[in-house]
C-alpha cells in the first residue's frame, strides 16, 4: 500500500473531510491520531495538521511532536494547526474581537505565491475558530488575510511549511481543492498514482504475499464491502477463499435466499448458514444499542469459529472493514470520540486461531464502488444501499422479538421497492426503516388501535461521514404511508427522519 500523505488529527469534525479532499486528487492518504503518529515516516511525502475543538491557550491543548516533521517534511497546518506553529513557536494566538465561523473572502494574497496559484481575491473560504493569530512565528511571512483575519495564511521561509487559519476541506471554500493540490502536488511533489486500477493491482499482489497458499474464510452479506472484497481475495488466491452467509435474523425480507442466488453465478465458493435462532435468542431481552452490537459481534465470531472448525487449515478471517468503520471506531484522548463501536473491527478472541485480513481497511465507500466497478461487478449490485452489520437490531429501538423483526422486515420492504417503483432508490445513498419503542393511538374502521409507531430514513451521502436527509416528494411519502398502515398490522403511524449527520448519525442506534 502506497503512504503518501499523513493526517494527523487532534479532533476536528473536518478530519474525515481532509482525507477526502486529497484522495480526490487520485493521491492516497491516512488519518492517525495526533499523539500515536506511525513510528517510521519515511515512506510519507507531506504532513497535514488537522483542525480540532481545543484552543492552543488551554492547558489541556494537544501537543504534537514535531520534530521528525517541521523542516524535514513538507507540511501544511490547518487552523488549529496554524495556530499552535504560531503560539509555540515565537508568534501569539489570541481570543478573536469577533467570532471567527461561517464564510470569509480572501482580500489579500501574495504576489507569486505556489501555495495560491490560481485563486483569486475575493475567493471564499470557510472559518471556525474563536482565537485568532495576532503575531506569527519565527520566519513567518503572510500570504493571505481577509478583510477581519489579518494572518489567514502563512507560511515560514527556510523550510516548507505552509498554514491557514481556514478550511479548505470543506464545500464552502471554493478554491480549497486547488490549493491542497497546489501544495501536495506543485509544491510537495506527492504523485497523483492512486488509483482503482492501481489499487487493485497493489492490493491483490499484497493479499498474495500476506496469505500465500493459506485457506481464507469470509463473511459475505451480499452488500457492496464484502462482495468487493470476496471478489478482490478470489482474484488473489482463488478457491482458497471460502466464503459464508451467515443469517443472524436481522436481515431484509427474503435476504438469505436471495443474496445466496446472487452469488451462484460469480464463481464465489458460498456456503450459508442459517443462525437465525441462535443471534434472536442472544439478543432477547436486551435494549443497550452498544450490547446489541457487541453481542451480535461474539456470535458472529462463534458461529464463523463453528463453521471454521468444518474446514482444515483456515488461517484467516476476511472482513469488509472499510475506512469509515476504522476511524468511528477509534477513541484516543483529544482526537474523533468514538460514536459507536464496529462489530467488523478489531482483533478476534484468544480462543478463535484465525488472522484478521481486511482488503478494503483503507478505502472509503465511494471508492469501494469504484474498485468494484473495476474488477467487472453487476452494476446493480454495486449501486445497492448500505446496510448496517448489526441488521435490523439497530433498527429495532428497544429490546428484539421475532414479531418485531417480522414488523420491520414487513416495512422495510414496501419503503425500498417504493424508491425502486418511483425511481428513486439511485437518488438515495441509504434508505432504512425504524422501529420505535412507542405505540400510538390511531383508528382503522369504527375501531380505535394502539400500535407501533414506524420512522423512515433517507439520506444523500458520498462516503456516510456526513449526510443529509433526502426530499423525498410528498405524494411518494403519502403512498409508502398509506401501504405500510394498510398491510403492515401493528403499525398505525409513519414519519420521516428530516435529520442530517451531523448532529445526528445516519441509523438510530
């Protein structure tokens, strides 16, 4: 795998965006923790310092460790960033006279300036910071102000550090891309080399490296991460790959059958295994949205040690981890707290022999689809909605019974052929409906009902970091509604989640 850009994070919501914004640039990047940086930098051609919630004049700021960096790598601080190199380093960071957020334009930029080439005055970026640079560090020299921030941009002669006290990751700031690839590209010299075609061709000599004539097992769910990264592991090591569905109970109506069909013709070894009553019968009784998912995470790692132990000589678990999953599911003091935790990532129980392999740890979702597209997978399947590890349990607020599943499953099913009906699923990036833990009055007939209540979900997204809820037209909402009252029995009530990520996330639990 290619290290060509390193992110170091001290918590900024912006991070994930950062990351983003430079592998669109066809250049391949990883966040780490500000304070667990990887041990050898050699492999690194730049260094971004994200944004973060702290301010450098607290005694509690993030306190990076530079010294195998500044002068040595090239190095573009952002915001937070920017004001630590000046606060530390021979400069003064203040409280701002005015609060520094939203849209700003850049009023003043340095003649001849790499950093800026081609963005003009007047060209909009994106602020949030309450403290501002009043005098920059040693061997600083402005490059940009706008009209109420004198030192927005800054870089420090001697050595090729460039910082800005704005976002340029973000969609507001409208020459943002061209400036991190001024930096990464015109003056960093970081190759614009990563690639699907590339990343597979790297990937699949990897994976033969790593597993050589060692027998691989899968979990297959019949969405896109697995399907890519079963077909990614049967291009490196063909039939040693053995892949499994597993139905824990929790899938869509019809999943099970309907996924084991979609693999028949892929040349894919599966087997499914039908462990429905087993999960069902662990999650009763439990309500805590964490023990759900832990819990669905151990039997999923005992029903695969069962099926593992029918085989001989499996020495690897595969998984469709992808970056999303890894970075939500790290939580160090300072940078991203963990929102929840990912029954795909981590390590295995001492008790389960098997090495944990994961293809795609590094990609985002979009680039999955995109790998995907590569390899010669059926478009349609590629273009399918993600679905949550954990199934329907995350859907289900509260404590699991069958009969709420049947509910769910009833539900789900008439809201995700009615996008497809209306043409409206490939406009939606996920789609879902939820269970709520309430019953509402309602009357069918001459006779008053009190029943469950249901919430539908939509959202519009390109990785899952971020998204924001779909406008569904009401006339379509107004059909699924009426459907699901009339033929779903126990449920009297719909409503739509109008909700974007953040503040909230994109499933309930």
């Amino acid at each position: 795998m290619q290290h060509n850009v390193l992110i170091l994070d001290f918590g900024s919501q912006y991070t994930q965006l950062i990351a983003r914004r430079v592998r669109e640039l066809n250049i391949f990047c990883e966040i780490f923790p500000y304070n667990n940086p990887p041990g050898d930098l050699s492999s690194y051609k730049a260094v971004i310092l994200s944004g973060s919630p702290f301010s450098v004049r607290a005694e509690d700021a993030p306190h990076p460790n530079l010294s195998e960096i500044r002068g040595k790598l090239p190095l573009l601080a952002v915001c937070y960033g920017a004001q630590y190199l000046a606060h530390f380093h021979g400069g003064e960071v203040a409280p701002s006279n005015i609060r520094e957020y939203g849209r700003a334009n850049l009023s003043y930029i340095k003649e001849d300036e790499p950093f800026l080439e081609g963005v003009s005055a007047g060209s909009q970026v994106w602020m949030s910071h309450s403290d501002t640079i009043k005098q920059l560090p040693t061997n600083g020299v402005r490059i940009a102000s706008t009209k109420d921030v004198e030192n927005a941009a800054y870089k420090i002669e001697g050595e090729t550090t460039y910082a800005i006290q704005y976002h340029p990751e973000v969609y507001h700031s409208t020459d943002g891309k061209q400036m991190l690839e001024n930096f990464l590209v015109k003056i960093a010299e970081v190759p614009q080399n990563f690639t699907p075609d590339t990343f597979v061709e790297d990937i699949v000599e990897e994976l033969k490296t790593k597993i050589q004539n060692d027998k691989v097992v899968l979990g297959l769910s019949g969405g896109v991460d697995s399907t890519v990264a079963a077909v990614l592991l049967n291009k490196a090591i063909g039939q040693n790959l053995y892949c499994i569905f597993v139905n824990n109970g929790l899938l869509r109506k019809d999943e099970f059958e309907s996924v084991l069909h979609q693999y028949k013709d892929m040349g894919l070894n599966v087997k499914g295994v039908d462990a429905s009553e087993r999960f069902l019968g662990e999650l009763a009784g439990i309500e805590d949205p964490e023990t759900k998912r832990k819990t669905i995470g151990r039997v999923f790692i005992e029903v695969f040690d069962d099926e593992a132990h029918l085989l001989t000589d499996v020495k690897w678990l595969a998984q469709g981890t992808i970056y999303p999953d890894v970075i939500e599911s790290v939580s160090v003091k300072g940078p991203s707290a963990t929102i929840k935790s990912h029954h795909n990532v981590g390590g295995l129980p001492d008790f389960m022999k098997l090495q944990v392999v994961e293809p795609l740890r590094m990609l985002f979702k979009d680039e999955v689809r995109r790998v995907g597209a590569t390899l010669g997978i059926d478009p349609e399947l590629l273009g399918r909605h993600p679905f949550p590890g954990p199934g329907l349990s995350i859907r289900i607020l509260g404590d699991i019974t069958p009969e709420k599943v049947r509910i769910l499953q009833e539900v789900d099913h008439i809201f995700i052929q009615g996008l497809k009906d209306h043409g409206l699923y490939n406009q939606v990036w996920q789609a879902g409906a939820i269970l709520l833990p309430v019953n509402s009055v309602g009357v069918m007939g001459d006779e008053r009902t009190y029943e469950k209540v249901v919430a539908l979900r939509a959202v519009e997204s390109t990785d899952g970091m971020t998204a924001d809820w779909v406008h569904l037209p009401y006339d379509f909402l107004m059909k699924v509604s009426n459907e699901i009252i009339n033929k779903v029995k126990g449920v009297n009530r719909v409503v739509y989640d109008i909700s974007s990520k953040p503040p909230a996330t994109i499933e309930w639990e």
